[in-house]
C-alpha cells in the first residue's frame, strides 16, 4: 500500500484533514514531525495547511528551515511526490522548491469561501486523474494567499505549463494571473493555496448543483498521487 508522510508543524491546522484524506484515497497516512530528520520511507509527502511556528517573519519562512525540510528537500530531487496546502505551498516557495512567493491578499483580509478552480496542467504527480481544464470546487481560506514573482518567473511558469491550478470566476487573493497553485519543473512537486483535503467525503465537502456539502473534487489530488508513487515502481 502506498504511503504517503503528512509533517505536522508547531502551528499546523489541517495535518488531521490531509491524513484523513491520504486514508480516504486508499493510501495508508504516516504521521510526520518536524523536528525529525526520517521521512519513515514514505513514498509521497504532504506539507499542511496553518499557521506554521505562528507565521512569524513570513508565513512558512521559519517552516522552510525546520530539520524535516533537508529530508524533504532530498526526497523531492528524487521525484517523491510533495504536495503544498495552503500554508505548506508558502514553506514550498520559502524552501525554494517551488518560484515566487505568496503575500497578503489584495484586500487584507481573510477569506473563506468554496473556490471555483480550473486544471491547466494534469501530468503533475498530483493532478494526473484529473483532466486538463477541467473545473472544480474545493474550499480555500487563507490570508497570506496572493500568488506573486517576477515577470519573467511568471513567463517562464506560463510558457512551461507550470501553472497547475488557476482562479475561476473570481480571484479571491489578488494573485498574479489568477494563479491558484504551480508546480515544479518536474511536476513531482505541487503547490497550491485551497484545500483539497477538505472535499474528499460526501457530507463533508462544498456544495454541488447536486446536494449541499456533497463535493468530493479533492479526492484526485490524492488518488493521483497513489498512481504516480504506483507507476513509479
């Protein structure tokens, strides 16, 4: 069975929820702790959303250098599948495995909202169940959301098709290009700011056309993970 590490951070909110999920995709879920320098052998990592270290600096800044981090950074040059939420995408572009940078968002305030989100790249570790401009709905709250980097990072971003996830219907952080989350040159390593561990059971998730709460569209992030770590054996 799969096994995918989930690195719980002083601060960290969502570790529970993406184990939860990791669990619901069919992997089995492995506990992580950040002051660790053992992966455990996992075959994939998740990052989790909070408030890491109490988003003191930056947010994710002081994240990006806790001891599990060097294991991390190690495991993603060997193409393990790493996956930023939320605060965990802010550690990933701290850490420097992923470009630009997230800040405030445009209005200075935290939002909480289901988000419409459209797949511009699905070859990634993390999106390959999904289809190429497929829209979905999974839930997003941040307050340190705006996607942001230089002109050229983003040419670059955009002519590579590193832009794994883009805002629909309404930009909800003022990030650059409607840009929702990225990805690595690789494509092993993905971040994003919504939360996909929130939309993985029915009854659970954001609502649909179809029922209230019924929205399972996060569950592919994390059964494409278990065909990627498949695939790669």
């Amino acid at each position: 069975m799969t096994r995918i590490g989930v690195i719980t951070f002083p601060g960290s909110l969502d570790d529970g929820d993406a184990r939860r999920a990791v669990r619901a995709a069919g992997a089995e879920p492995v506990a992580l702790w950040h002051g660790s320098h053992d992966l455990d052998g996992v075959d994939a990592v998740i990052l989790p959303g909070g408030f890491s270290y109490g988003d003191y600096l930056r947010a994710g800044a002081i994240a990006a250098h806790a001891p599990i981090m060097a294991e991390v950074k190690d495991a993603a040059a060997k193409g393990v599948p790493v996956l930023g939420i939320c605060n965990g995408f802010q550690m990933l572009v701290e850490a420097h495995l992923l470009p630009g940078g997230l800040i405030r968002n445009a209005h200075q305030q935290f939002i909480r909202r289901d988000q419409k989100l459209r797949i511009e790249n699905a070859s990634t570790a993390w999106t390959s169940e999904f289809s190429a401009g497929q829209e979905i709905i999974i839930p997003l709250k941040n307050a340190d959301g705006g996607y942001t980097a230089d002109a050229e990072t983003l040419k670059r971003l955009e002519g590579d098709s590193r832009v794994a996830f883009r805002y629909v219907g309404v930009n909800p952080n003022g990030s650059l290009n409607d840009i929702a989350g990225v990805s690595n040159e690789a494509g092993n390593v993905v971040g994003l700011m919504p939360h996909p561990e929130h939309a993985v059971e029915p009854g659970f998730g954001p609502g649909t056309p179809a029922a209230m709460r019924s929205g399972v569209d996060g569950l592919a992030f994390f059964t494409s993970a278990i065909s990627a770590t498949l695939a790669a054996t």
